[in-house]
C-alpha cells in the first residue's frame, strides 16, 4: 500500500515535456506549502500542477522529497542574490557601505513571505519530520553562512578586514543584522524598513569596530 509519503517511482522522466512537468510541480508545491502546511495532499498539488498524481511520484518519491526540492529552489533564488551582489562589490572601497548592501541583501532574501512560510512550515513539522530540518539547514542557512564567509573573505583579501575566526564572525554578522528579522517573522509579524536600516547601519558599525584592520583604524 502507498500513502502521501512514500512510493517507489520508475525512473525519473527526462525530456523538455517532462522538466516543465517538474518545474510545474514544485512551484504548485511551493504555494500549497505556505498556503496549507505540510499536511497538504499530494493529489491537491497534482490538480494545482495539472498533472497527474503518477506524474508526481514519477519525479518525487514522497512528500519529504518533494518538500526537499521546494526548498532548495527557494534557497537557491536567496543564495543567487547574494551571489550577485558579492559580484557587485569586488572593486568596493568603502566597506561600511560593502557590509549594509550585504546585510540588505540578506534581510530581503530572508523576508520573502514565501520563504518565511516554509520555514514555519518545517519548523512546525520538525517533531514528525525532523528530515525536512536537515534539508532546510542544509540547503538555506549552511550555504548562506558559506556564502557570507566568501563575501567576507574577499574584503579580507584587499586588506579591509581583519577576521581571525570566520566562522565566528559570520553568526555575529547574522546576529546583528538577520536574526531579529527572523524572529519576528516567525511569529507572523516584521521590523519596518526605517528600524531595519538603523539597526543594519548600527549593525555594521558594531561589526566594524572588531574587525576593522588597527591600521585603518
């Protein structure tokens, strides 16, 4: 017998027809996610895809996999943003300025209310499906934090910073300019954009003032 959980699929289909099918099912996924909670049926999300509920099985083994692959699209729009902007300062002189456009970035990636529903969805569900935390961890804060030590490395690089222990300042630098942003969303509510800049700003400078290299002091 097969549930919404689990079912051995054939090979996965390949093709044009069938990668539209695929991309067709995650972003119906992704809505009825947010919009319902993990206890959604997977028939719900064939209808909302217009294909069949085989067609689903036939890319998804089962919910958590589906949920898994939901997830790492959304992270990956996140990790693309600031992907964009690490390319955009390269040349950046002015590291105050660096650190708020990188802050911004990430606050806006973490805001997005499509985001902020799945992680309250696998938050809510981590007692029956401690998996989906692994997922979420793996591909969204891990590869954030990864991302942020690269972008702070490369200020490091042109002698801009002075950063002893990265993997310290990267939860600082979260700290003191996501967390709050995450917290608040988790209880359905925000940090308006005036207050968002005056802590990002103070943020920063707070941030600066530790790892500022003495001789530019």
């Amino acid at each position: 017998m097969t549930t919404d959980q689990e079912r051995v699929p054939a090979a996965a289909p390949t093709g044009k027809r069938a990668e539209r099918s695929r991309q067709a099912i995650v972003s119906a996924a992704r809505e009825a996610f947010v919009r319902n909670g993990f206890d959604i049926g997977m028939d719900a999300i064939a209808a909302s895809a217009g294909v069949s509920k085989v067609t689903v099985y036939n890319h998804f083994k089962s919910k958590q996999d589906l949920f898994s692959e939901v997830i790492g699209e959304a992270m990956d729009e996140a990790h693309a943003t600031l992907a964009d902007v690490r390319a955009d300062l390269a040349d950046a002189e002015d590291t105050r300025e660096a650190l708020i456009r990188i802050a911004w970035a990430l606050i806006n990636t973490a805001n997005d209310p499509s985001r902020l529903g799945l992680r309250n969805v696998v938050t809510a569900e981590l007692h029956r499906f401690p998996e989906l935390g692994d997922a979420w961890q793996q591909r969204g804060p891990a590869r954030s934090a990864a991302n942020l030590a690269a972008a702070l490395q490369d200020l490091c690089d042109r002698g801009q910073l002075e950063i002893p222990d990265p993997e310290v300042a990267v939860i600082q630098f979260f700290g003191l300019t996501v967390y709050p942003h995450l917290i608040m969303g988790s209880f359905g509510s925000s940090i308006d954009s005036d207050l968002t800049d005056r802590l990002i700003r103070d943020g920063v400078d707070m941030f600066l003032s530790h790892y500022h290299p003495p001789h530019q002091a």
